[in-house]
C-alpha cells in the first residue's frame, strides 16, 4: 500500500498552485492533515498560498523541502512537461488531475515514470483520500458524510460516482480505508488490478470495492486477480444502458466493436468470485454481507 | 476522431507511404469523368469515418464511367450507420498479389504505444483476431526511442510475412511510425497493405484516429480535420457538443442532468433498473459546473421532456453552484416541469438550502429516491 498512499509525514507539492481551483483545494487538502509543503507556479516563486511557499521550479521546492507527492493541478497540455519536471527532479508519486490530456502525452509521462519507478495516478483522477490522513485531490475528503475511517477500500475510475459510493458506505455506518480514482481516460497510471492488489494490501481494509465502468478491459484485468486477493471484492460496473460507439464523458468510456460492454465485465468480475451489484445503492449492504461473512470465518 | 479514408491517406502520404492516384467526388458526373480519368477498372469507396464499409456493399469495382455514375447515383445520399454519404473516393485499381495488416494503436494495460502487424489483412482486425487468434503480433515501442528496426523485422516475420516483402513491410511500419507520432495520432492502420508482384507496397485503406485533445497544438491537423465534412445533420447531441456539452438522446420520457461520466452512466443505469426510461441526459461536470442553466436549455429542447431528474454529487463541481444554474434556468422559463433533485458532496448544504428556497422542493434523500420519483412524475404527466 506505501507506495500508492502517502506514508504519514510523507511531504506534498502542488503543481499549478497559484490557479484558482487549486488555491482552493490546497486548503482543503490541508484540512484534513495533508502535508502540502511547497507549490510550484512558474513566475510566481516567492510568493504564498495558504500560507504555502510557492516556487519557480520543482527542482527548486524539491532543494528546500522533503517531497515524496505531487499533485498537478496544471491544465491539459502542459500537463506532460510539468509531470515529467517533477519525475526528474525526483519525485515519486504524481497525481495527475487534468481531463484532456493528449494520449501520447500520457504515455511518455509513464514511459519517464516506468524509468524512474515512479507511481502515476491518473490522468483525469479526482485523487486519493486517506480518512483522517490525507487527501490528494479533489475529492470532498473534509465531508464526514462521505469519507469516515474504516475498513473499505474503494477504487473507482470515476470521481462523481466514486463520491456517491463513498456516501452510501457512511450512510450504512462503514469508512474507508482508502479511496483510490485510477482516472477514466482510456490509458491511465495505475490501472485499476494495481489500485485493487494495493487496496487489499493495506493492514485495515477488510473488503474492496470496485467502481468500473464501460470501455478498455481494466474491469476484466482486475478481475484476474480478485481470486488471490485474500479480501472480498463487491463490484459496481456504470454504463449498462450506454448506448455502443459513444464517448460517455470519460475518453476511455466507449463500447466498439463490442469491446468494453458492461456485460463483459460484470461476467468476469462474477466469475472471479466478486459480488456485483446492480445499482450503487445496493453496495453497502453488500459491503456489510461481506464484512459479516468474513468475521464469521 | 476518425478521418474520413482520403484525408487519412493525405497522412500517409505525406509521410512518404505510397496510395493509389484518386479523386474525392460528390456527383455521379464527377464519379464517371474520375474513373475515365484515372484508367479503368477503378474503385468507388464512401467516405464516412466509420469501419466496415466493404461488407456493407460501401466499396464497388467499376469497369466503365457509365458504371462509376450508376454506382455513384446508388451510393449518394445512401445512409451508413449515423450517417449519410456525400463524397466518394473513386480510386486506381492496384494489382496485388498479397495483402497484409499493419498498425500503431496503444496497449492500455502495458500502457505503451505497439505496432501490429498480421500476414493476412484484408478483414476487420476483430474479425481476424476472431477467426485466427494470435495471427496479430504486437511490438511494445518506446514513445522516447521509437521502434529498432530489427525488432520490427521480427515482428514482420513473426507475423508470417514472406521474407521477399519483408523490408518493404518494415519501412511502411517505420513510416507509420513517424505519421503516428507527428500526428499525435490514437490508432494509424493500413488495412489492407498490398505488395504487387514487382514489390511495391500500397496502402488500399487508412484508418487514421486524431486525439481531439491533441488538435490545439497541431495547425495543420484542424486544416485536415476541417475539411472533413460534417457527416450528421445537425442532432440533439451535435449542438450541445458545439457548446462544449455530453448530451446523449435516448428513447424515454425523462430528462437528466448529472455531472461527471461516471455518476451520468450510472444516473441511466438506475433510471432503467427502477422500469423508467430517459429522453435524453446532459453532463455538467468538470469545467460545466457554472453552467447548469445552458445545460437544461439544452436538455429541455427535448420535447419529449416529461419530468427532469437532477442528480448532483460533487467534488470539485460544487453542487451549489450547479444547482444553482439548473434553478435560474428552471424559474426562468420551465416553472411546470416535474422536478427532482439529489445532491450530495461539495456545497451540498447550501445547494438543499437553495433549492428549498428557491424552488420550494425538497431534495430527496437518496438518489434511488431521487429516480423512483421522476419515473412517478414523468407516468403522471403522461396520463
């Protein structure tokens, strides 16, 4: 789990700090106790947001603080050079939020990362929440409606539908222990079997959750590895009812050439041994089911 | 975005792949003076940017122009899928001995662009991957270094190409290779690539896929993709595109506005799990959550709109700044409409508050409450 959630104390840059959206959820990171050390504007060094000192360059922040994350709030197409600033100036781990990044951008971004075995989460994720640790992203990890300490780890290619299942998990008395967005463009970081094997790693999560959705083969490649996983897994698989050959929203959530459909993922998931439900709402007590049974064991 | 065959082949040939002499036409005059010209016999192929034309009766071999002009007469104004064809590709015929496949696509789960490459082409590659699993081989490529032309070579061979057009394969890969990356490309495939008995290759078809998120910083590529005409008459979805908007238009009575892709898909997916049906679903996530109220004039020049269903969730799209927009448009010009909303997430307090105020409704407590409600609301304003 180390490598795909910040370890306490682990030190976080925001990259594209000065922007509006970014000011903003620099101070919601914050909020709930994650350690934004730096941000990186470029012509903007020297000055503060939320009290965080902003630099020129990653290298620069890099110098000054221990930095283990990046989160990059940059726009689409500046994306590739900003990510790739940061893997060589050392950094680790970046969370990439922006929708629209070209694909070939995304893919010498994970070519640079897979050189300096560094972790990729997304592009086009909401992030990462950690309850009562830390929150990289913009997910509303401060809304104790939606996010609680516990032990359900969630993972979902989507940020809206992923804040939907989070509330109902709380709503029915669960936490998380950690949420996972992997992205829902077509070629993302880490992919969604990678997220999953990391969630079940974590000491505290008794069951995973899956949020899928149609399009690319992400579903049926975690679901190979559900079997070994050692936790339960209950699955929810978005767009049965989208209509084949349209783009619904996510660039990667497309069925053609019935490839991607729906139906071919909730057969793998069901055949790996994975609950899957047939609407959101019916997770949680799905959820609990498989926390009873495990205990009962 | 898939370009139209003949804009696709100006890709390849301008990256030095050699395609058959051709004119774009769009009248049965045009077609029989293009074939006369070019030599017969020739080929008449629509340009629609779409797949499967060949099985489809879309690409015909003519012997003489008044052939060329009956076929063009037949195929003009002829639908294929979503759309209606108003040019054609009327093409040299070349003589061929031997047909292969050969691409660049990306491999989502290795996360590395490949070259691909099969010893038969001529048919869908997912037909060919059906009939004859494993005759596509694929090379993993470095986007940095680009492809060693000895691994190429091995992967040409592997697939079961001659040896004697072998170096020819190559270098067409090699060139797809530099086509795929100066376009910033998603998929370049040349199926069928033909070799003729005195060794030349010709690329017969091309399937170029531009990345829509790429086209900013590409001058020329706009020039290309401009000139593909617009296919579809103007739809539903088309408009609320131009505007920056998903809309999907389906078959139903209720209208959506969800934001983000995956809580939009799922909103459709519990509408029908509860026996509703929707019109038609707008997203109004990410950098559309200010714009609630464009959003529902889009929506609502669906007339067959009986009750709207808003289901809000937010993250970075502050709930009360969409429910917001979608209120302003509602008072504004559909105070009748049945309306439900759910909303949870950022600003989610201030969004209930406001609609309660404003509209004097309250949102449901849960979104499966939220969609049995506009399915009652949509039956009721049906009787």
């Amino acid at each position: 789990m180390s490598e795909l959630v910040p370890a306490p104390g682990d030190g976080v840059l925001v990259q594209g700090i000065t922007g509006r959206q970014a000011s903003f959820w620099t101070a919601k990171m914050r909020e709930v106790g994650t350690e934004v050390v730096a941000g990186v504007s470029p012509g903007r060094g020297g000055s503060k947001v939320d009290g965080v000192p902003v630099y020129d360059t990653v290298a620069e922040a890099v110098s000054e603080h221990g930095i283990e994350w990046s989160v990059l709030f940059t726009p689409a197409l500046a994306t590739a050079a900003a990510a790739v600033e940061a893997l060589e100036a050392g950094v680790e781990h970046l969370v990439l939020l922006a929708e629209f990044v070209p694909r070939q951008d995304t893919l010498r971004i994970l070519e640079v990362a897979r050189q300096r075995r560094a972790v990729v989460l997304g592009p086009n994720t909401a992030g990462l929440v950690v309850p009562g640790a830390c929150s990289l992203g913009i997910m509303p990890a401060f809304d104790r409606e939606i996010f609680r300490p516990g032990a359900v780890g969630v993972v979902s290619r989507s940020g809206s539908l992923g804040t939907l299942v989070c509330l109902e998990l709380v709503s029915a008395g669960l936490g998380q222990s950690a949420f996972l967005g992997v992205g829902g463009d077509a070629v993302v970081g880490t992919t969604t079997r990678e997220a999953l094997m990391a969630l079940a790693g974590f000491d505290r999560t008794e069951v995973a959750v899956v949020i899928g959705e149609v399009g690319g083969t992400m579903e049926e490649d975690a679901a190979a590895a559900v079997r070994a996983l050692g936790v339960p897994v209950v699955a929810f698989v978005a767009g049965r009812t989208a209509p084949p050959g349209r783009k619904m929203g996510h660039a990667g959530a497309i069925v053609s050439g019935g490839r991607g459909s729906a139906q071919g993922k909730v057969t793998a998931l069901r055949e790996a041994g994975a609950v899957v439900v047939e609407t959101p709402s019916e997770l949680a007590a799905a959820v609990t089911r498989a926390v009873g049974r495990r205990g009962g064991r | 975005m898939l370009l139209e065959e003949h804009l696709g082949k100006r890709l390849l040939a301008e990256h030095g792949i050699q395609v058959p002499v051709s004119s774009v036409v769009s009248s049965p005059a045009e077609a029989a003076d293009a074939a006369a010209a070019l030599g017969l016999p020739a080929v008449v192929k629509i340009q629609v940017p779409a797949g499967g034309r060949g099985k489809a009766g879309g690409v015909r071999v003519v012997s003489s122009p008044e052939e060329a002009s009956a076929v063009a007469d037949e195929l003009l104004g002829s639908t294929f899928g979503a759309f209606t064809v108003s040019t054609l590709l009327v093409e040299q015929r070349i003589e061929h001995e031997r047909e292969h496949y050969v691409a660049i696509a990306d491999d989502p789960l290795r996360r590395t662009p490949v070259l691909l490459c099969a010893a038969e082409g001529g048919m869908e590659v997912e037909e060919l991957e059906r009939t004859a699993p494993g005759s596509v081989r694929a090379l993993p490529v470095s986007l940095i270094d680009g492809p060693d032309p000895q691994e190429v070579a091995e992967l040409v061979l592997g697939a079961g190409v001659a040896a004697g057009g072998c170096d020819r394969v190559v270098e067409t890969l090699l060139r797809l290779w530099r086509c795929y990356v100066d376009s910033d490309a998603e998929l370049v495939e040349v199926n069928p690539l033909a070799l003729s008995a005195g060794g030349e290759v010709w690329a017969l078809d091309a399937k170029c896929a531009l990345d829509e998120a790429a086209l900013a910083r590409h001058d020329l590529l706009g020039e290309l993709v401009a000139q593909q005409r617009p296919a579809r008459a103007e739809t539903p979805e088309s408009a609320a595109a131009a505007q920056g908007f998903l809309l999907v238009s389906l078959d139903g009575d209720i209208g959506v506005v969800a934001n983000g892709a995956g809580l939009t898909m799922a909103t459709l997916d519990v509408v029908q799990h509860y026996g509703g049906s929707v019109a038609s679903c707008i997203e109004i996530g990410g950098d559309n959550y200010t714009k609630g109220a464009e959003a529902v004039e889009l929506l609502l020049r669906d007339g067959r709109v009986r009750s709207l269903l808003v289901n809000l969730c937010g993250a970075f799209a502050r709930t009360d700044v969409m429910a917001a927009g979608v209120v302003d448009a509602l008072l504004a010009n559909h105070r009748d409409l049945p309306t439900v909303f759910s909303i949870h997430g950022t600003g989610s307090v201030e969004a209930r508050a406001l609609v309660r105020e404003r509209l004097g409704i309250s949102a449901a407590r849960t979104m499966d409450a939220a969609v049995q409600a506009a399915i009652d609301a949509a039956r009721g304003a049906r009787v």
